[in-house]
C-alpha cells in the first residue's frame, strides 16, 4: 500500500500471483479483461445528452456505519480492510486483492457516503472525479460488463447529487463518463452471457431511457427487461438463483423503475404488477422476525431496513403461504418457532454458477433470535470463501462420504463450477390438530452409494420442540450392495453467531440472544461442537456448529441405527 498513512488488513496475506489464481479459478470468463477495438471506442465518443429529464428514485437505505467509516478513511470490503489519507483515493493505492478492486469498482459504497452531508457529498465527488480521471475512457477490469452495469446503476441511484452539484465542467465530465460507459453497455449486453449482467444491463438500460426521456430507446429496454423477468424471476416469484436477497435486489429495482416510469408520465408495462406482488410475497416469506432475510444460496442476510423498504412499497399486503412449489422451500411455523427448509434443486447452467449443495438443509429461529442457519454467503468476502460455502458440508443437513449432495460440473462459457440437482427432491406436508409434519427426501447419494437421505421434521403446537430424523434408506428396487462396507456420514447442523452453545451430560444447550435456552438432544452417541464460519452479515464470523458422525450400513432400510439417527431442538420452561 502506498501512501504514508495508509494500510491494508487483510483476512490471509496473499501474493500477486496467488490472488490472480484464485480470481481465475472463481471468477471464470466474468473476471477476466476485457478488450474492445478501435470501432468500439469511436462508438463510446459519441456526444453526450444535454441534461437528465428525470432522476432514478433511490429507495434503499443507506448503510450510515459505511458511510462513516468511509468519512473516516476506513474501507472494509469483507475480511479486508484499508485506510487511506484524506488526500488519497482508492484508484492509485495497491490494493489488497482483486475482489477488493471489483467490489470498488462497483460503487455500491457510493450513495453511503453521500447519505452523510455536504462534507461527504464533496468526497463523493471527488472520488468519482478520481475514477474517471484513472478509468473513465476504457479499463479492461473495470469496464467488465457486470460491473460497469452495477456502477452505473449505483451512480444513477446518486442523482443531482452527482450530476448537477459542483462546477458546470465536473459535471459535464461526470455525464460525459457516465454516457460513454452506457454506449458500451448497450452496445454488449447481448453479449453477456452472465445472468447478474444480463439483468443489471437490462435495468439500466431502462434506467437512462426513461430518465433521459428517450421514447425510441425506451420500448426495446422495456422489452429487454420483461424477457430478463421471464427468464429469471420464478411464476411463484422467487429468483431463479433460489437465493432470496437476489429476489430483494431485483424487487427493488424495479420498484425503482416502476416509481421513474410514473413519474416520468410513461405507462407502466403490465409486466412490473404481474411480477412485484409476487416478489414481494417471496422476500416477505424468506424474512425472519428480526427484520433481515435467510441466507439461502448466493445470497446474504441482509439489511433490515432495505427488506422493510421493499416491502412497504407493495400494492397490497404480501401473500402469506407455506410452500413454494417453484422456488423449492417449506417453511414451518409455530407461536414464534420458525424453521424453513431447502426441498429445491440447483436451477443447473446458466444459473447455478453460484448455487449452493444445501439440500433439506433448513434455518431455524425462536422470534428475532437465529439458532440454526448455513455458512451463509456475502458477495462482500473474498472468492475463495465463497467458493467453499457452496458445498454441503456448510449447510445444516446431513453429508455421506464426504460428497456433495448436488453435481457440479464444469459451465464451459463461464469457466465456473455449475451446481445442479439432487435428482428425486421432495417433500410432503401433513398438519394435524395443529401440529406439522414434513416428509423429504433427495437421491444425491443414490448414484454414488446406493442411499437416499431422508429427513423428517415434526413442529410441536407449543412451539417449544423440534423433533427430526435423518436416515439413509437403499431403495427396494435397487440389489444389494457388493461392498457391505460401511459408509461414514456427518448431520451438520451450523449455529447463529448469535448463540452461545455448552456440553452439557445429556444435552448441548444453546443460549440465545432473545434470553432463551433451548437443549439440543439425539439418540446417537458422540455429538460434538465443533467451530464453522459464517459469512452472511458481510464478514467472516466464527462460531460453533453441532456434529453427529457417524457409519451408514449400505443395505439398510433406514429403520434403525446406525441408519436411523433421531434429534430434537427443545426450548427451556422460564422460571
């Protein structure tokens, strides 16, 4: 790091060479330089438009504790961590990693730090003056197609702020920046074989049309974005990606889209009401009592605020259900218990670049406070971090062999690990005198070991007990297996950081954050505490994790042990 007052915290010191690597390896074709000719820069030198019609409604909350570290020097991307002098910026420092310049270059950090006033509003500006003046005519990582898309977007979310605040020269040259990088955009989004950049092109796309009153561009980026919607949104609303802060994400860009057009005396297409209620209704069934959302998949918490703004703009109250048939999850609930449970499969290529092998692994929570949960995910960490979350063993579910329950193989346009299946997932639902059953069952194991993991889970009335059962079962109509060997197996099942858990004789208790004390029981011997990773708040956080091992007999029914393991989570009586 240069500069005399600077330095950079990292969560593991890597060397150029290492980083580069690891970027390849997890990053695929989407990380990698781009190049364009001499046709394509004369198209970007176009001139610019005059001066916005409208401006992008921003309905995201900012992040204030980002916007003061950032007033304070303070630049916190995951575990890494830099501090920069008020005179310098982040554009001619060395920086950490690739992801740390990936995730700079997106902006998403930019309307935090206009959020805190004038002084801020200033620094903003100058930092985004800093990056044009580095970047601003062409830069083969930068100018990436996903996040060039994502920047402009950010930037379109700072309004006047941005673009009519200052000398009449910076802003001419912040528009000017700002029109060269859409032309390119547009110019290559048919390109893109990314679906984060096909969406995030198709809402900006949309985003300057209408804000730039440009009726002629206007009707093939609605007819853009309705496709992107049809292609990557689910009929029951969920992201195609099964990850619910995707589906947030998207729900608030077009509600952004959906305010612009309005204001800006557009019709609104009938696409926008057939897709946000039922968005709605997805983010409000993946929301958790304390405000944020479970971490399914590629996605993360996040933020209370933001999940509570995108909510508020629904129509009407969102639709309240159980079951999502689509988007593959059943949800429990009972006086303040609460569990939800992954019965879907990987969406497999293009969309499962990022998926998660989680399968029937669930989230559990008594009110507000989290117990059970995966390693989570956050675009914040580093690749290789979330490269290593996709894999079963960091979900609350059970792991035979060692394997993943999901098959990844190689997506030969992206270069990346394509997560698809399990074959045969399900699960039945019974209520009965207000108690719930759930039957489920996948075939990941079925092709290498001859076993399907079974899962039951039955929610008492009180709310007080979880009782489950896992078994690994040989179908009937497969033969005996010839290896009689026994196969090891793990249930996993990973704590909040919030809980605080402790060996007990007969139990494990898990002490909440709401003051509740729930015991962790199970029929099998040997249970242990072992430590695991979170990432989903953005950082990684190191807590505890429950562990049953155990060997499986390759030919049993899944009646008894060693096959058949019984647990249950039980809630403490308060003095």
């Amino acid at each position: 790091m240069s500069g005399g007052d600077s330095h950079s915290l990292a969560d593991r010191a890597r060397s150029g060479a290492e980083d580069a690597a690891l970027w390849r390896r997890f990053r695929g074709t989407a990380g990698e330089d781009v190049k364009i000719g001499a046709l394509q820069r004369l198209k970007q030198s176009a001139p610019a438009p005059v001066r916005f019609a409208l401006h992008l409604p921003d309905l995201v909350p900012p992040d204030m504790l980002r916007g003061e570290a950032l007033m304070k020097g303070v630049w916190r991307f995951g575990m890494s961590r830099m501090t920069l002098s008020p005179d310098e910026d982040p554009w001619n420092v060395t920086l950490p990693s690739k992801h740390v310049a990936d995730r700079l270059h997106r902006f998403a950090w930019l309307p935090d730090l206009f959020a805190q006033g004038a002084d801020a509003g200033q620094r903003a500006r100058a930092l985004v003056d800093a990056w044009i003046a580095q970047h601003g005519n062409f830069n083969g990582f930068s100018w990436r197609l996903e996040p060039t898309a994502v920047r402009l977007w950010n930037w379109l979310r700072c309004g006047e702020d941005l673009f009519e605040t200052g000398t009449e020269a910076a802003c001419r040259q912040r528009l000017d920046s700002y029109a060269r990088q859409v032309r390119y955009l547009a110019e290559l989004a048919d390109t893109a074989v990314d679906p984060k950049a096909r969406w995030n092109a198709a809402v900006v796309l949309v985003a300057h049309a209408a804000c730039f009153n440009d009726a002629p561009a206007l009707g093939p980026a609605l007819d853009r974005l309705d496709a992107e919607c049809t292609a990557q949104i689910l009929p029951d609303g969920g992201h195609v990606s099964r990850a619910p802060s995707r589906t947030l994400n998207c729900l608030l860009q077009l509600q952004s889209l959906e305010a612009l057009l309005e204001r800006a005396g557009h019709g609104v297409p009938e696409f926008f009401g057939k897709w946000i209620p039922r968005m709605g209704a997805m983010v409000a069934f993946f929301q958790v009592p304390d405000g944020a959302l479970n971490p399914f998949n590629d996605g993360d918490e996040s933020r209370p605020e933001v999940v509570d703004a995108a909510l508020s703009r629904l129509p009407a109250p969102p639709r309240k259900f159980t079951f999502a048939p689509k988007s593959g999850f059943q949800k429990l609930e009972k006086h303040g218990l609460r569990l939800v449970l992954d019965c879907g499969e990987a969406p497999g290529q293009p969309f499962g670049d990022l998926a998660h092998a989680g399968a029937l692994g669930f989230e559990l929570s008594d009110g507000a406070s989290r117990i059970v949960t995966s390693c989570g995910f956050s675009s914040e960490v580093n690749v290789d971090w979330q490269a290593a979350v996709r894999r079963t063993s960091a979900h609350s579910t059970l792991i035979l062999a060692g394997r993943d329950s999901a098959v990844f193989t190689l997506n030969e346009e992206t270069r990346l690990q394509s997560a698809s299946g399990p074959e045969g997932i399900s699960a039945k639902r019974l209520e009965e005198s207000d108690e719930i059953w759930l039957d489920a069952q996948h075939g990941g194991y079925k092709a290498s070991n001859g076993l399907l993991h079974r899962r039951r889970l039955f929610m008492a009335a009180s709310g007080h007990r979880l009782a489950g059962e896992d078994s690994l079962v040989r179908p009937i109509s497969q033969p005996p297996a010839e290896d009689r060997k026994h196969i090891n197996f793990e249930i996993r099942f990973h704590l909040h950081p919030t809980v605080t858990a402790m060996m007990s004789k007969d139990a494990i208790r898990l002490l909440c954050d709401n003051g509740a004390v729930w015991r962790f029981k199970t029929s099998h011997e040997g249970a242990r505490l072992e430590r695991t990773a979170y990432l989903a708040s953005g950082v990684v956080e190191r807590p505890e994790q429950i562990v049953i091992a155990g060997f499986a007999d390759p030919n049993s029914d899944g009646q008894e042990p060693p096959n058949c393991i019984r647990w249950a989570f039980v809630k403490e009586a308060t003095a």
